[in-house]
C-alpha cells in the first residue's frame, strides 16, 4: 500500500504502473538524462515511441528499449539529496511489476 493519487500516480515520482521498467538507470542531472535516453532508448519494437514525462516536482522517466535483446530500461532523475533518492525508490518499486 502507496498513496497514490486519482490517477494512480505517485506523489513526487508522478509515475504509475508501466511508465518505469524494473530496470533503471537513476542519474542526478535532467541533463545528463536526456543525454543517456538519446544516446542509447530507442522506440519498443512494437512501435510505441520513447516515453517521457516530467513530474510536477521536477522528477523526470524516460522509459525505452537497449540493445538488440529490446531490454526495457528506465532512466530516472534523482535531482540532489538523499531525500529525493529515498523518493525515487520507494516511489518506483510502488509501481514496477517483477
């Protein structure tokens, strides 16, 4: 049991079931977010784009496929502080599947 709120989504993460893959790349920077996401997500093999949200508190996922496997993998801001960290976590596992 997470709060979440009327559209399931987390409070600080602002993300819901099957916007963040169980696997993740949590980076400190929006920046260098983009610049993983761009340099390595691309669409899902069966034709959905790159997702890609920013939360109201600034927390930014983008979720793609790597590799000729398809391997789904999120990239996740984690901004600065331990606090957001712990955020980012608990806020993620409230919401992966597997």
């Amino acid at each position: 049991n997470f709060p979440l709120d009327e559209e399931d989504r987390t409070f600080h993460l602002g993300a819901r079931k099957g916007e963040i893959s169980n696997r993740i790349l949590s980076v400190g920077d929006a920046s260098r977010a983009e610049l993983l996401s761009q340099a390595f997500l691309r669409p899902f093999p069966n034709g959905d784009p790159v997702f890609n949200m920013v939360s109201s508190r600034g927390f930014s996922v983008t979720t793609g496929v790597v590799g000729e496997s398809n391997t789904e993998v999120s990239i996740v801001t984690t901004l600065m502080g331990l606090a957001n960290m712990d955020f980012v976590v608990r806020e993620a596992r409230a919401v992966i599947e597997g």
